[in-house]
C-alpha cells in the first residue's frame, strides 16, 4: 500500500546561478517537477510513495528516473518514450529568489502520457491518496491520461489532492486555464493553491477563497500558501492561519509550495484521523511542519534536491512556534 501515487510531469530545471555581462545566464541542471517535488518531500519525511509519468529515453530522463529511484519513489509508473524529448524547464531568478518559467515543450514527454498507459498499472488502488496538478491538463494525450487516473483513483476511494500550480506560458489562454484548474478543483479533497492562484481565479483574499472551495466545490481540506507570509489552513469545521519562520535567507523559492504541500500531506496521513476530525491544533501542526519544510528548501537551487532532512524541520519547528 502507497501512502500517495502522484501524476503528473517530471523534468529539468535549468536555474540561473548568475549572469555574463551581456545579461544571458549561466544554469545549473536540477531535477524537478511538481507532482516530484511533492513525492520528494514525502519521501523524505517518512511515505511510501510512487510516480506515474513518462520522459524521453535520454540522458535527462535516465538521470530523474534514477533520483526518484534513490529517493525511494517508485518508479514502475514512469514510461520512458524514445518518440520525445524529456521536458525542460528554465527558471530566472530575480533579488528576492522569486522565479520565472520558460519552458521546452512542444512536446515534451510529460504531455504525451496516454490513457492506455495509466489504465495498464496497478498503483492506484493501492494508495491512501492520489495527487495531481495542472501540468498534465494543458492538452492531450496527457490531460484524458490525468482525468482517467482520478476517476480511477476516486472509484478506489483513495483521497484526491491537487496543486493548481499554474504556469501560465503552458497555457493556450488564461481561459483554458481556468476551466482546466476548475475541473481539477471539483475533483479533489484536498487543495494546495497559492494566493496568486485564488486571485487568479475568483478576485477573491485567501480566506475568502478557501470558503468558496470548501462551501462550493466540496473540498474538504484547503491550504491556502501566501508566499513568504506563510499560510492559512481550512476545513468546514476549524481554521488557522500561520506564520513562515523568520531569518531564513531565501536563494531559490523553485518547489517550495510544492514541498510544502507534500510534507504538509505528510503529517496529516501520519495523523490517520479523517479531515472532518481535525482540530485546530492538529491544523496548525501540520501547517507549521509544512512551512518550516517549505521555507529551509528555499535556501538552496532546485526542488528534489532542495528537501532538507526531518530533523532539520522538526528543529525549525520547535524553534519557531
């Protein structure tokens, strides 16, 4: 039994370490993609876990295959495809660590899994939870291959988390965008978004959009991140909002809500209680391990390899709150 099976795409992020006099950049090679920043985290801080996706057979696809394997992430659910290239991504930074995305894409790997593909593996009646996010919805084959793997994992009763977890040059228009985003909200229990995100589609706080998705979406767990300030956490029956840790010298924010989201799931399955269940305490004990996870990892470049160990959170957490 896996405690989450995630969909979704892995690639490369190429970061800017720092640039030439005429402004190009020099980059550095990180694994990454969201659904795999979440799975790292969860790794890491105690889950079994397994991803399904698919990357070129080369040597970037050999090399993220390989890192989810030594991370202890299954990877019997990763197609390797000689037909396209793995995906890159390449990711400026400005002052504050904050970045942008530009993307090699057209196609890349991840946007080529099939229906076919996912309905031949087994994982996902053999997981507690199922989690995806918007990459895998921005066209086909791969957004048929996501809606059947969550059909798949709701007929099995799993939990369905998602992380809109928008990029907005992947999309054709911030329609598209939207109406993908909004069905994967109407699909899910548990939602990670950003406040930018929330902004992005209702015009609405954090808070107030945390009521709408609880109050008319039927999810039943809303994190609502607020970059550095931290996040505020909902369900229908308790609510708390909490702050990020101080002094933390942030370099590179790349997978932080993603790590955030998967050490958050972590100690909510580690909770074993169901979500209508939590209190405002078990609320603020996850969402404070989930923002110490989240903001140590923004101290270094990259997702995977920016999850930091469990002592280091459990010392973060002890110290902040």
């Amino acid at each position: 039994m896996f405690d989450v099976v995630a969909l979704g795409e892995l690639l490369i992020d190429f970061t800017c370490d720092k640039t030439d006099s005429a402004g190009y950049p020099t980059l550095s090679a990180h694994p990454g993609g969201a659904p795999d920043n979440f799975l790292a985290a969860m790794s890491a801080y105690g889950c079994k876990t397994a991803m399904i996706g698919k990357v070129g057979a080369d040597a970037f696809g050999r090399l993220l295959i390989g890192t989810l394997d030594r991370l202890g992430i299954d990877t019997r659910g990763v197609v390797v495809d000689p037909a396209y290239f793995t995906t890159l991504a390449f990711v400026t930074l400005d002052e504050t660590g904050n970045r942008e995305f530009s993307f090699a894409r057209k196609p890349g790997a991840d946007t080529q899994l099939t229906e076919a593909e996912v309905n031949a593996l087994p994982f996902l009646s053999e997981a507690r939870a199922f989690h995806f996010g918007t990459l895998s919805l921005t066209g086909e084959p791969a957004r048929s291959a996501t809606r059947a793997a969550v059909a798949r994992a709701k007929e099995a009763g799993c939990l369905i988390s998602f992380d809109p977890n928008l990029r907005r040059p992947l999309w054709d228009s911030e329609e598209s965008a939207r109406e993908q985003i909004e069905w994967g909200l109407r699909q899910s229990d548990i939602v990670k978004i950003s406040d930018e995100e929330i902004e992005f589609m209702w015009g609405l706080s954090p808070e107030e959009g945390a009521r709408k998705l609880l109050h008319e979406y039927g999810v039943k767990l809303v994190y609502a991140t607020l970059g550095p300030k931290g996040c505020y956490a909902a369900t229908k029956n308790a609510a708390t909002t909490v702050s990020s840790p101080k002094g933390i010298h942030v370099v590179d924010t790349t997978g932080a809500g993603d790590i955030f989201g998967g050490s958050a799931m972590s100690r909510f399955l580690k909770l074993n209680r169901a979500i209508d269940d939590l209190t405002e305490s078990d609320l603020q004990a996850i969402v404070r391990f989930g923002c110490c996870a989240a903001s140590l990892s923004t101290q270094t470049h990259g997702g995977i390899t920016s999850v930091v160990p469990l002592e280091q959170v459990e010392f973060c957490v002890s110290a902040s709150y």
